[in-house]
C-alpha cells in the first residue's frame, strides 16, 4: 500500500516512516504546496495530514483535494486538539482524526481501517478463495496453514486481494512497492508474483495478457 505522509516535524516524520516500514510505500513531504503536487500527480491508497504545515495550512491541502473529487482516505494526525478543531478536520473532508502525541500501534490500526473501508471491506481480515490475510499480523494462511511472504510479496498481493476482480498494471504494483527514493528494478512485480505463486497456489494470482494482474473473485 502506498501512502503519503505530509508531517513538518522531522521527528515525527521519522517516526511515523520507521514505524510502516515493510508494510507500506511512503512518500513524505513537509509544506502545503509539496503536499498539493503530490495528491495532484501521484496515486495513493491513504493519506496521513499534519494540519499545521509551512507555506500553508492542512485544512487547505484537504479541501482542495476534496474539491478535485479525490476520495483518497485521509487521516488526520495533528496537535490540534479542540473539539472545534476535530469537527473543522472532519467536515473538510477528513476520514478520521488523531490527536498528537500518539501511540504508532493505534496509528497503524486506524491506517488499516480506512484501508478496509476504502475497499469496502468490513471483516479485518481479508479472504479470497483458501487465502487469508491479516493485516495486522502481516500473515497469510493457505487452507488454515501459515505462509510466510516476504514484505514485498504481501505488498504484491493485499491490493489485489482487497479488490478481487479488479486488474492492476505492473506499474499500478510498482507504485504499491516503492516510495520516491527506492530503486525500482525492471522486473521486480514478476519476481514478487512469481514468489506469491510458490507458496499460495499458481491461480492466486492470474496475468491479464497485456494488462497485467488480478486475483480472480471466488
């Protein structure tokens, strides 16, 4: 999953980055208008928001990502504690709202449930055919058996899962990969599929010949 972290304060930022590794693609900016170019020309699966940014405010970077008809879940995460505060960040379209300091464990938890509800998902865990996954746990089980995935392989396999039916492109997978500062190597997807295809079954993931890859529903 790919998400985008708009954070001014580098600790924080680094924090929140060292706490989703392995689990999510992160791209990080630091103002209101980074963050604004961002949303405008790269594709994510979750937003996390700091309202009080330089050059700008979050409030602002949210409306107009809303008023472009986005639905991009964004989690607010701010010091802005006030119910006022609260009411002003969800009614501009926020999803839901943290107030700092926070624990990592509860933001990640929140992450996840955004993620679900995007898709349409209720149940925390995630089943297509004799495959689950947890979130959570970051396990998969076959049959009811574990499976050990890499953290790229889950990476390849839990958009997919949580939209069954729908067909992603390998650049569509890459961009759930990698953040802005990592190496994309040429055929990497393939690597990750093919290593999916080992251990869950070589029809948990079908190719659509020129367009690329879908777990099939069922």
């Amino acid at each position: 999953m790919r998400v985008l972290l708009v954070e001014d304060d580098r600790m924080i930022a680094e924090a929140v980055q060292a706490a989703l590794e392995g689990g999510w693609a992160v791209d990080a900016v630091r103002d209101a208008p980074a963050a604004d170019t961002a949303l405008r020309t790269g594709d994510y699966d979750l937003v996390l928001l700091d309202l009080g940014l330089p050059k700008g405010d979050g409030l602002q970077v949210l409306r107009r990502l809303r008023e472009r008809g986005a639905r991009t879940p964004v989690l607010v995460i701010t010091a802005r504690e006030t119910v006022r505060d609260r009411i002003a960040g969800l009614d501009a379209g926020a999803d839901d709202y943290l107030v700092k300091p926070f624990d990592t464990d509860e933001l990640l938890a929140r992450m996840r449930a955004l993620v679900r509800r995007s898709a349409g998902q209720a149940h925390p865990l995630y089943r297509q055919g004799a495959v689950t996954l947890d979130p959570a746990t970051h396990q998969a089980t076959l049959e009811g058996a574990p499976v050990a995935l890499s953290s790229r392989e889950w990476a390849v396999l839990e958009p997919m899962v949580l939209r069954p039916g729908v067909v992603f492109s390998r650049a569509q997978l890459e961009e759930k990969l990698y953040g802005w500062k990592e190496d994309i190597s040429s055929n990497a997807v393939e690597v990750y599929v093919h290593g999916v295809r080992k251990k869950l079954g070589a029809d948990v993931i079908r190719t659509v010949r020129g367009l690329g890859y879908v777990v099939p529903r069922g």
